[in-house]
C-alpha cells in the first residue's frame, strides 16, 4: 500500500485536470473513450486501454508507474496491487480488514488468522451505504446498433447471484481461455455497480471479445439479444468452467457430497453448455493436408537441437519403437475405431424428432468428464422427456438439461384447446401436465375459467386474445402428438411409429430464463407475433409442471429483469426493465438512459426474454441467523474454512445446497499446489458457532480448519510435467529424422485438430491429454481400405512418430500415403481394382 500512500493530496484536482483533456493516446494516436491517464507527480502520460494497444499498461511496467485513472468512467486502478483504488477516502495509515487465510508456499504450513468473518465480510442484508443512490443505475453507451447487448447485459447485471460472484469471488474468475472474456465481464459489472455511480459505461472490450467468439455478432447490424445472450453463457462457462469432483464412496474427504447443489446421478456427463450451443463457438479448423514439416505447428515444435546420437543408435532406437508399438496393449483399439459416423435420432424438447451426430471416440473420452461454473449452478435445470410408443406401449425416457426454455406463444384456437374442460380431460386421463389442473378440483377449474374468460372479455379489445405466461407454459408442456412427418422412431418396432410426448420439470435452476417465441423465419421473410403475453412480478408457480419425482423445495419464482423489444422483425429497439435488488425499485435501461417506472408500466411491457429467481422466506430467515452468530463475542477455539463461492450462494440463493468446500480442495483434501498463491482469493474463515449452524442445516463439507499444499498433487504434477517433456523431445527428433528423409516408402497421416490438442498438452496449455487418436475425420472407407479424405486437415509423419503415439494415446484408424508409387503402378492398380468390381458384378 504505500504506492497508494505516496499519491499527492491534490490528486482529485489532477484527475479533474486531466478528465478535461480530449486528446488522444501519446503512442498510437487513438482517440477516446476509455483512455487512462498516469496519476504518478509530474507524469503527464496518456495511453490506450486494452480496446486497443494497451500502452496504458505498457508505460506503467516501464516506468513503474503504478496508478493510472479511466478518463471516461473515472476509475482508478493500481498495477502493483492489480485492483481497483478509491482516492476520494482519506488517505492515511491503511486500515487492511483481517486476513482470512495466509499464503501458502510450503506443504504443512498453518494458516493463523486472529479474527473470524463478520456480517460486513458476508455482506448479508446490511443496509450500510456510503451513498444514499442505490448501486447498479448505470447506463450502456449504444456502440453502433448494440441495443440488444446493452439490454441483455442490464438484464443480467440484475440477477444477483451471477453479479454478486463477479464482484466478491474475483479470485474464482481466471482463465487461459481466449479472448477471456470472464474478465472483460468482470470489469464491465465493477463498473457497473460502482458505488460512484458514473453516467455510462462503454463495453468495447466485451463487445470485442464477443465479436472474436462469433463472427456473426460482427459489424452494426442489428442482431437478436437472445442469441447474445446464449453466446456470452456459453462463453462464460468455457472461460470458468471447473471439473467436478466425482469422489468414489468413502475415498476422500466428504465423500458422498458433490460441489453441485442440484447434481443428479442421472443428468448427462456435460453441462447445457457443453455442447448445446455449437454456433457460440469459433471453428478454426482449416483444409487442406497439412505437412509438419512446413507447418506452423511444426515450427513451434521443432527447435535447433541437435541429434546427440549417431546414426546407428538413432536407427536402433527407431526399431526399439517400432517394436513395443507392435507388442504394445493399444493394438486393440484401433477395432474400436468405426470411420463411418453414426446418426441417431432423439426426441427434441418441442417434440421434433432431431438427428444427432455422435461423437467420436476422442469427444467421448474427453467427455467422460463432468463439468461446473457459475453459469451452470446459476442457470442450469433438467427436463425429463418421455416418449410412449402408440403401437407396442414402450417408453422411452430421457433426461434433458437447459439454460433457457423458449416458449411459443399459443393463438386463439390453442388457447381453446387448454381452456377447454374436455382437453384438460383428455390431459389428465394421458398422464401429462393436466395432472396439476385435476389436483386442484373441478370448483377451483371452473373458477379459474371464469376468471380468465372475463379478463379477456375486457382486454381483448385492446391486445386481441389475452395470453398468460402459464398459458405459454401449459402449451409447452402439453402432451405432443407424433405422427405424419414427425412420426417416432421406436427401438423396439424398430420402425417409425405414432407415438406421444410428455415434458415435466425434474430440477429447477436458481434463475430461470423464458424465452418468448416472438419471430418466425422463413425462407423468404420474417415475422414478429406482437400477442401481449400477461406475467407475474411475483409469485411464478411451477408447481403444476414439477415431475413426481422431483425433489424441488422452492417452485415461486419472482421477476427480476425483462427484456423487451419494440418494432417489426426486420427493425426494431431492445430496452430491459430491471428490479434494482438494493431498493426493490424498477427501472428502464434504454442505453445510456436510466430511468424509474412504476410496476404497471412493467406489466405493460411486450415481454421478449425474462428472467425470475426463486423466492423464499426460509433462505432470508436464513441469513438473518447467521448474521445474529456473527454477532456473538464469545472466542471460538475452532474457527473453519468455508469456500467463498459457496457462501456467495448461501447469501443469493434460495437453495444453495451442501456446503462444498472442494474449490479450494484436491480429493486428498489439501490445497492444489496452482491454487495455494491466491488460497486467500477462495475461502472465508468463520467461528465455530456458525459453522455447526451451517453444517446442521446444509450438510456437506468438508471441515477444514487447517490447510496445507497437497504433496500428493504436487507429485502427480511432477510426473505429468516429465511425461509432457519425454513426448515432446521425442517428437522433435523423430520428426526432425523424417524432414531428412528424401523419399520415404510410407507416409502416416493424422488428424490435426487432434495433433493442436495434444500440442496443447505437452506445452502445458492444456492440463488434460488429448485422448486416443482420432483420424476419422480425416478418413474415408473405399472398397474396404481406409484412404486420406481429399481436402481433409491433417498433417504428415514418419511410421516411427506414428508408433510412438499410437503407442501412448491409442486410438486410430492407420491412414497412409504412398508417395513412391510412379503414374505407371498408379494406373495399374486401378486397372486391377476396375477388373476387381466387374467380376464381383459377375
């Protein structure tokens, strides 16, 4: 801190000075906004931010000149600490809270601390502000045609579990990932929730990275906020995206409790965003064969190191490989290996039979992993869909996890058909969601559709026929009819068969996004469905589309933001309706302006995508008893490590589930050696008192009152690091023998995208190998002999590099070329393939 003591008293009247100036960056010439001024005395220095070139920094590492100040947003950051600075606080003796964990750099070392947390640390319903304006008023500067993304962006600014990870857990948000955009994110809700509160804020760098992610958010058009919003989960769940700790039963510390608080045994190996949304993301494989030798890939790999044996060790060592690939253990799996794809047909949450590619061998491995982030723990629910054949009666089940459910809006004639008495008949004796209407009676039905019968008697004049968001609800889960062009594909028929859908809930996510079907496209044109759709503020009940076995505790969900969208499918203007989760007011986000509006003017809104977030009382009480703990000034003997993400759910979410503390854990039960340089970023001690009250009621664990570096992870890094390095040397000297061959009689191919993952590994940039090789991209099956696919992205070496890593990772098919083969043999062999086919044709 005493960079921050050494800035001159006048420091305000500085930045006052230099906020004045409208200039440009003193290096690359590059105008506004969002350039950074040095705050050092005497320093008149202006730079660029990462938008651009970024000399900002560049001149704070030359001249070890620590704190710089945003010209447009008036921020200060300090390099040295690698954190936001508040200079309107008088400076003096740093008044630092207590820390929570020491830094850890030996194994065995104790973390002391003399205090535990207090309701300040844990941040839970104090009303304490140094500012009477509430936080999060900020407006989005328009950047050309971004309304969608300034919508979208308010809309998730305002739900407060996804907010208040980015600003109270930013130790949790790393990545190596590019274009990061995790941190641009980040940077964007600070200022966003700034308590100074500035007029607006420019997102050029999320909206960059957004743009590197997928192309088709590049240039000004306008483009759909949904679609945004999609992309940027997506992308944030790659960025943070952890694996999840599968411990096996009584092996390791909390053995039984996973980090997940809505984990189910039967939900599929990845996440919604694992998979799900392929167009988020870049595809950079390219075409053409490829030779190491000449590629850049190459040139990354091979060095300047010479050959320290002689040729005739050299070739021995070459047969040495040759032989243990011919009586290794990985022979087999080249059987495994089927180079003609496969097509299934699965039934789509809309009813629609879908064809699904399946994955390779290599995707199967590298998925056999289960993955976590905030986004997924935020977002993520599970729809159970079964399919009941109409001819043999078989059911066929299926577990579906979602981020987002897109609802279609039902017409006059569908509405009939759900408010009509013999259709909820014919639901509840089917077995579908009309189940929930039977429950509640035939008095309370009635009543309902009296209700609703007159309520659109006096605003059908106004709207045309009155939808509720249950109504869209109740059509997206009715049952669904397959038949004619969307017949089912039954496994035991094995034929195509008439068949029945039915969709329930099995676990609700903690925010719940609706997506309103609102435009059709054509092939020719598109057109908007501008029907008024009537939703709650408060009070969404799921209650009636929950599935049997559905262990849900919360099913009220209450609104948090909408976003809306006036104008034609072809032109038009999004604005966000937020509730400010600090006063409980609501307020237009229309760009830059910020305005407050009253609750009928949200009601009115046309709704486009929604978001809601559970509600419960017993979470508040919750918070309330952990705050009277921290309270209490009796000296714990025992105080507890409790991860920081964790707690962050236990103050945002109405079921945060068991505590888990493996964040910050290996399954030995130490801290991973990466994570012992930022511990105190991960974890929050707490007294003894609140810890027993959390456990007794949340379960989990495990307790962890002393942490120490895991030898044993320290051991596997060592051994992982001394694999990479063999793989690698060997590699350089056996493609540096093949570069020197003039004519070889054989030449191997393989598949680039797999050869980019597995250089990815022995570098270091990726911690998991590449898996078993997969060449089926690159192969094709032609009268039983696996060729080369023409146009096919792969990369040529040596039969020994080919043994060496078949020999490692397995996999396959074997693809090869023949170089040596003259024009001559070449016309034979087809000759003799074309008399081949004729006399089989005999």
């Amino acid at each position: 801190m005493e960079h921050v003591l050494s800035v001159p008293v006048c420091v305000n009247v500085l930045i006052l000075c230099k906020c004045s100036f409208q200039g440009q960056c003193q290096d690359c010439r590059v105008g506004g906004p969002n350039l950074w001024a040095c705050l050092e005395n005497g320093c008149a220095y202006i730079g660029c931010g990462e938008s651009h070139g970024d000399h900002s920094t560049v001149h704070s590492e030359e001249m070890r000149h620590n704190l710089t100040v945003n010209l447009t947003t008036l921020r200060v950051w300090c390099y040295a600490c690698a954190k936001e600075v508040f200079l309107e606080r008088k400076l003096g003796p740093p008044n630092l809270l207590p820390s929570t964990a020491q830094p850890i750099s030996l194994p065995q070392s104790t973390s002391q601390v003399t205090q535990g947390v207090t309701s300040d640390d844990l941040d839970m319903e104090t009303e304490e502000e140094d500012d009477v304006r509430a936080r999060g008023l900020t407006g989005l500067k328009n950047i050309g045609n971004t309304c969608y993304m300034n919508a979208a962006l308010q809309a998730l600014s305002n739900c407060p579990p996804l907010s208040q990870f980015f600003l109270d857990c930013g130790g949790l948000v790393r990545t190596d990932k590019k274009p990061a955009l995790c941190k641009s994110y980040q940077k964007l809700i600070a200022d966003l929730w700034h308590k100074n509160r500035p007029a607006f804020v420019v997102p050029t760098n999320l909206f960059q990275g957004i743009k590197t992610v997928n192309p088709m958010f590049r240039g000004y058009s306008q483009q759909d906020s949904q679609e945004f919003l999609r992309c940027l989960m997506d992308q944030l769940h790659e960025e943070l995206k952890e694996t999840l700790v599968e411990l096996e039963d009584g092996g390791g510390p909390g053995a039984g409790t996973g980090v997940g608080s809505n984990s189910s045994p039967d939900e599929d190996d990845r996440s919604h965003s694992d998979g799900d949304y392929q167009s988020c993301e870049s595809c950079g494989s390219g075409e053409g064969t490829q030779c190491l030798g000449e590629s850049d890939e190459a040139d990354t790999l091979i060095g300047s190191e010479e050959l320290a044996k002689s040729s005739r060790e050299w070739q021995s060592e070459k047969n040495l490989i040759n032989e243990l690939h011919r009586t290794g253990t990985h022979g087999h799996l080249d059987k495994d290996v089927d180079t003609a794809s496969e097509d299934r047909a699965i039934i789509s949450c809309q009813g629609a039979i879908k064809q699904v590619h399946v994955r390779s061998l290599k995707q199967a491995f590298k998925h056999q992993r289960k993955y976590r982030s905030v986004i997924s723990d935020v977002f993520d629910g599970t729809i159970i869909s079964s399919v009941q054949c109409l001819t043999c009666d078989r059911v066929s089940v299926t577990l579906e996890t979602f981020q987002d459910i897109s609802l279609p809006i039902p017409g006059k004639e569908d509405l009939a058909k759900l408010h009509s008495s013999s259709h909820q008949t014919a639901l509840v004796k089917a077995g579908s969601c009309g189940e929930a209407y039977a429950a509640q009676g035939w008095i309370a039905f009635v009543l309902e559709y009296i209700k609703r019968f007159a309520l659109s008697l006096s605003l059908s004049w106004f709207w045309g026929p009155v939808v509720t968001l249950q109504d869209c609800l109740a059509a997206f889960f009715a049952r669904d009819e397959l038949k004619g062009d969307n017949m089912y594909s039954c496994e035991k028929c094995r034929k195509l068969r008439n068949g029945v859908k039915f969709c329930k809930v099995q676990s609700l996510p903690e925010i719940l996004c609706i997506h309103l079907k609102r435009f059709r496209h054509e092939l020719m044109f598109s057109t908007k469905i501008g029907t008024h759709v009537s939703f709650p503020l408060d009070g969404l009940d799921l209650q009636p589309f929950l599935a049997k076995e559905s262990s849900a505790q919360t099913t009220t969900y209450d609104l948090l933001s909408v976003i809306c969208h006036h104008g034609t499918a072809s032109s038009g203007h999004y604005v966000a309706y937020c509730r400010n989760d600090l006063n409980k007011l609501w307020y237009e986000f229309d760009d830059q302006s910020v305005t407050e509006v009253s609750e009928s003017c949200v009601q009115n809104a046309e709704a486009y995508v929604l978001f809601y977030k559970k509600s419960s009382e017993e979470a508040q009480k919750a918070r309330r008893r952990v705050t009277a703990l921290l309270g209490v000034t009796e000296p714990s003997l025992l105080q507890f490590y409790v991860s920081r993400q964790w707690l962050n759910k236990f103050r945002t979410f109405a079921e945060p589930g068991p505590i888990s503390n493996h964040d910050f854990l290996c399954l030995h039960g130490g801290v991973p050696p990466h994570k012992a340089a930022y511990i105190d970023d991960l974890v929050l001690m707490l007294p003894q008192n609140v810890w027993d009250h959390l456990y007794s009621r949340y379960g989990g664990g495990p307790a962890v009152n002393h942490l120490y570096v895991c030898h044993t992870c320290q051991m596997e890094i060592e051994k992982l690091e001394k694999r990479r390095k063999n793989e690698l040397d060997m590699f350089v000297r056996l493609n540096k023998a093949f570069q020197e061959e003039d004519a070889p009689v054989v030449i191997y191919c393989i598949s680039m995208q797999w050869f980019r993952e597995w250089e990815a590994f022995v570098k270091g940039k990726d911690n998991d190998p590449p898996g078993p090789i997969d060449n089926s991209k690159i192969a094709v099956n032609k009268n039983g002999h696996i060729i080369l696919k023409q146009g096919a992205d792969s990369g040529q070496i040596s039969e020994e590099t080919w043994n060496f890593l078949h020999s490692i990772h397995g996999g396959g098919p074997m693809v090869t070329v023949r170089p040596n083969v003259s024009h001559q043999e070449a016309d034979v062999s087809q000759a003799e393939e074309k008399i081949e086919m004729e006399t089989r044709t005999v």
